[in-house]
C-alpha cells in the first residue's frame, strides 16, 4: 500500500532535500540537482531511445515519492537523464560532480561521454566534470544496474522477495546529486581526530594538488568568536584548546572549524569528546570523557514508507531525532545502512550517540547458524568456515573489507558515532576477531561489537547478546556487557499500518498494554542486569514500525507514539548507572 508521512505529502519534487549534503567539508559552491528527471527501464545500458516518464531525484524508482512507475527487475537497466546550466560566475576552475549513493553500479556520461564508474550501493562517489562541459545546457545521463540478490554486493535489509525483517528492495540513485566549483589546489578530505586528554584537536588534510601556498585552520567558538588556530605543517595541523568545552548528549558542544588552502576556502566543525572504557564497580563499562555513561537506545533501520532509505526531508531526520531524545534514550544504532550525512550532522548538534553498523551481504544465510541454533542456546559457533554465514566468496570478502574501509573514512569525523558494529547475528560473517582488529587499526578511537548479538569469536572489548523470546539474563565475563538488541513489542495500530501482515516478538493488545510490558521489561529485566552485572548498554527494538515489523515505539509514517511521551522518558530515567 502507498502511505505517506506529513514530509512526502509536502514534497517539492523541484527541489527535494535542497540543503547542503556534506556538512563537514562546506563551501560556498553548491548546485543542487535533485528535482524531477527522465527516467526509463531497459534491458540494455545503451542510451534509450524512448524514455518512460519523470522521476523526481534522489527517491528510487521502488519508493513512491519518486513518481516513477516501477523500478528496474535484476536483468535490467535504469536510466536517468537530466539538463543542467551552470549559474553565471559558478565555476572557478574546476568543476565538480556528487553522487550521495546510487544502488548499486552507476556509470556516469556527461554530453554523452563517460565521466565516472562507481560499484557499491552506499557510499559516496564524486567526477571532475571540467573538461566535459560546454557553454549554455549540458546533459547529465546516469545508467544503473542493480541486483539485490549478488552476494558479491552490500545489501543490508534489502530483498526482493520482502517479508518479516527483510524490507522492499531499492535501486538507483537515493542520496543527492550536486555540483561544487573548487580552485585548482583544494582541499579533498579531512580527518578530525579530538585528543580529549591533551586538549588539543588534530587535522590531518588531503589536497588535489601539491601547493606552496599555507594552510590555516582557525577554530571558532559556537558563537562564531575566534578560540585558536594553527598551520598546517606535512598535511597535519594540531590546534590547542585549552580549557575546551566537552560533547555531551546534555550538552552537545560542537566547535567551527575554518580551513585555508590558497583560493580554497573550507569550513567545517568538530566536537571534543572521548570513548573510552572505563571501571565501575569491578565492571568494565563505556565511558563518555572518561566518565562512565550508560547508552540506553533504539534499533533504527532508516526506512521511511514514502521514501524508503531516503528521508522524505531533513525536517524527518530530525523528527526521529528529537522524539528517541525527548522520550529518555540518548543512542540511535544504525541497522545495517549508512544515512545520508546530515543525519549524523543532526545526531551530532542534538546530541545523539550512535553506534553504527556496516552493511551486511552476502550469499543466502543458513537458517540454522544464524537463527535456529542461537534461539536454542548455541550462540557462538565457529566462523573460519564462512559458507554458512554467506561469505564463502572471496570477492565478497574483500569487498567487504574494502567498503569497512569506506565507511570509516566517510563518518570518521562524526563526533556522535561511538561504535562501530561489524557483524550482525551473523549475517555474512567472517573471520570476525580478524575484521575487528583491522577496524581498530582503522579507527582507534570508538568502540567495537565484532559479533552483534550471537557468533562471539571472543574479541576482548565487548560481549553483545540479543535476546527475543524469553527473559533477559546475562552474565558479565570480564568484558563490558552489552544487550543489543530486545524487546521488539507489537502494537498494531489501525490507520497506520502499511500492511495487514504482522511480525515482531510480543503481541500488546492496546497502549496501556505495551507500557505495562515496557515498563516491566526495563525495571524488571535490564536494570538490575545495570546493578549487578555492570551492563553498560541495550538497544531496544526499535524506534518505527517498518513495512510489517509492528514493534516500533513510532508508527512507521511517525504520526503515533504508541507510549506516552512522558511514560517512556520516566522509566528510561531509571536506566543508568547512578539509578
């Protein structure tokens, strides 16, 4: 069925999601070519004769604000075409072309040449258009193939054959199409890194071209007043600061960071904050500036019914937000997909931790090993023999590997992302204790769940159990303790459901109902697994309903809060460590 959220109703196919899609590297130069393009499905990537009508960018055809009549089958091509004029003074020197993410191989042309390739359904991709263009309308024509099925590819929730916990499959371009100019010498990437314990921030930069010209980075206060700046020396610029102010959820600090590379103007901004592990009560536990902090969170999918991983709008980024705050939670984890960057922007100023996860694939799962045996007890099995966890492929695991890369690089900067999740209930797993020590060569500063919930190959940070079906109980065995995912309550809610199919873990009857549950889950079963066991974190799912998952706390077009507001901030108080 079609249902929209009170975002997708107000569309503005023209210009969807205009704002700025990168908030961490920002310049002034920025066109925005998302609005309404042609669009047709063939069985061949040549350029079509004939196309089939408008779909309004970056929706995938699948999802219905896109306008489009259908989206392509696995053998098939999806097009787009669309003119574009450059604004008078727009180009500098060089031009510059942006793809957010585009399910799953892209090949780009413009005025009918090829500009880019790009295989990976989540991730960012970008073309020196320059030499490409000319005077007056150029023609941008993108051609697409994707294949939910290929086990060699990122998939996440995605299946063609949707049902349960597995959602309606998607393709083609579902982030933001843009435009930026930049000189000759520019600044390409950053990586912040804030050292908490030396009060000091450090910047390390990656330029398109080598260039005598300094590099400044100057740090301004929220207020735009002038804090501390610094040169650049070797890419590397380390700025001091002195009595900073640290990143908290209840205080979500974050500084202006201004950047000068010659004609390069870039501006960005960082929080001061450390994850760390840190001792309470003879308990390994999480801690946030070296103070132990309990992450109380949602499971979030993403998944919107109008625009499915696309939001319908930066102002529903921010809805799912603000409510998972004002309801007590202070920690979002990200299931199995990779937002468009100003969610985490909006994570990062509202004062959000997430965990994020990387984006599953793989060949088909044995049933057994990732859901029959772990229900019965047997949760961590051997992972070395990767066939029936669906990485039996060895293209499909240095895919895997090189994308863990990507998505590193792509949110290291975020200052909300406090986890990074590798394997989830064993989904494409492999040699799990191997990917989390080269993630944490990739990254040294957040935490680590090597095996989300079952599979534990017995990595030394955390234990991580998901528990469905019967009560909590957990036992601490010496490293910090974790329930990451739970609960999973339905409540059907009649006006709001996209399907009559129901899947979830408990059946309410009413409101009433699930609060009662709810609250007799959390103080009952989770809060004195926080006493004695020292658990330090529990995710609960999840924040929406999604397509026939009824078991979120919102129904899935966010217009029922099925708890009370206020009923659910005053049990999530008690869940902490000082309750």
């Amino acid at each position: 069925m079609t249902m929209l959220t009170k975002w997708g109703a107000a569309l503005d196919r023209s210009c969807p999601l205009p704002e700025y899609p990168r908030p961490q590297l920002r310049r002034e130069s920025f066109y925005n070519l998302n609005g309404v393009w042609d669009y047709a499905v063939t069985p061949s990537g040549d350029e079509p004769g004939v196309w089939d009508g408008e779909i309004v960018v970056p929706f995938s055809p699948e999802a219905p604000l896109s306008g489009a009549a259908r989206g392509p089958a696995k053998d098939e091509y999806l097009h787009y075409r669309r003119g574009f004029t450059l604004p008078e003074g727009f180009q500098k020197s060089r031009v510059l072309l942006h793809f957010g993410a585009v399910d799953q191989i892209a090949e780009v042309f413009v005025n009918g040449v090829s500009a880019a390739k790009h295989s990976g359904g989540y991730w960012p991709f970008s073309a020196d258009i320059t030499s490409l263009l000319r005077e007056g309308e150029n023609i941008l024509r993108v051609t697409v193939r994707d294949n939910a099925d290929d086990p060699t590819f990122a998939y996440g929730k995605q299946r063609y054959k949707r049902g349960g916990m597995w959602y309606t499959a998607q393709s083609g371009i579902w982030q933001t199409v843009w435009l930026e100019s930049v000189p000759e010498a520019y600044v390409k990437s950053l990586r912040i890194t804030p050292e908490f314990d030396e009060a000091r921030v450090r910047i390390e930069l990656e330029t398109a071209l080598e260039s005598s010209a300094a590099i400044t980075c100057d740090v301004r206060a929220a207020d735009g007043s002038f804090v501390a700046g610094s040169w650049a020396k070797g890419g590397v610029c380390v700025v001091p600061l002195p009595g900073f102010r640290a990143w908290t959820p209840d205080d979500p600090y974050l500084y202006t960071l201004d950047i000068s590379c010659g004609e390069d103007r870039v501006e960005s901004y960082f929080a001061m904050r450390k994850f760390s592990y840190v001792e309470l009560g003879g308990h390994k536990v999480f801690g946030l500036n070296n103070v132990p902090l309990f992450h109380n969170g949602l499971l979030d999918q993403g998944y919107y019914p109008d625009g499915l991983l696309t939001p319908p709008s930066d102002e529903a980024m921010v809805n799912d937000i603000e409510t998972t705050k004002r309801c007590g939670f202070n920690m979002l984890r990200k299931h199995i997909k990779i937002e468009p960057l100003r969610w985490y922007y909006h994570c990062d100023r509202l004062g959000m931790i997430v965990w994020q996860d990387m984006v599953s694939g793989g060949q088909p799962y044995s049933f057994l090993h990732v859901s029959a045996l772990p229900t019965l007890g047997k949760v961590d099995l051997p992972d070395q023999d990767a066939k029936p966890y669906g990485r039996s492929g060895v293209l499909s695991r240095a895919r895997f590997r090189r994308e863990m890369a990507d998505t590193v690089r792509l949110l290291y900067n975020c200052p909300c992302i406090a986890l990074w999740t590798v394997f989830n209930e064993g989904w494409g797993q492999f040699d799990a204790l191997d990917m989390a020590n080269e993630l944490k060569k990739l990254d040294p500063t957040r935490f680590i769940d090597h095996a989300s919930g079952w599979q534990d190959q017995g990595y030394e940070e955390m234990k991580s159990r998901h528990i469905y079906f019967r009560p909590v109980k957990l036992k601490n065995d010496g490293r910090a303790l974790a329930l990451t995912e739970y609960g999973g309550y339905i409540l059907a809610v009649d006006g709001h459901r996209w399907t009559d199919k129901v899947f979830g873990y408990r059946i309410c009857r009413d409101s009433a109902a699930l609060a009662h549950d709810y609250e007799k889950l959390m103080l009952g079963q989770v809060l004195p697994h926080i006493r004695k066991e020292g658990l330090t974190a529990a995710v609960y799912t999840q924040i929406t309903d999604v397509e026939e998952e009824l078991n979120g706390l919102m129904t899935y077009d966010r217009e029922v809060l099925k708890i009370p507001e206020e009923t659910l901030r005053e049990i999530n108080a008690a869940l902490r460590f000082d309750a």
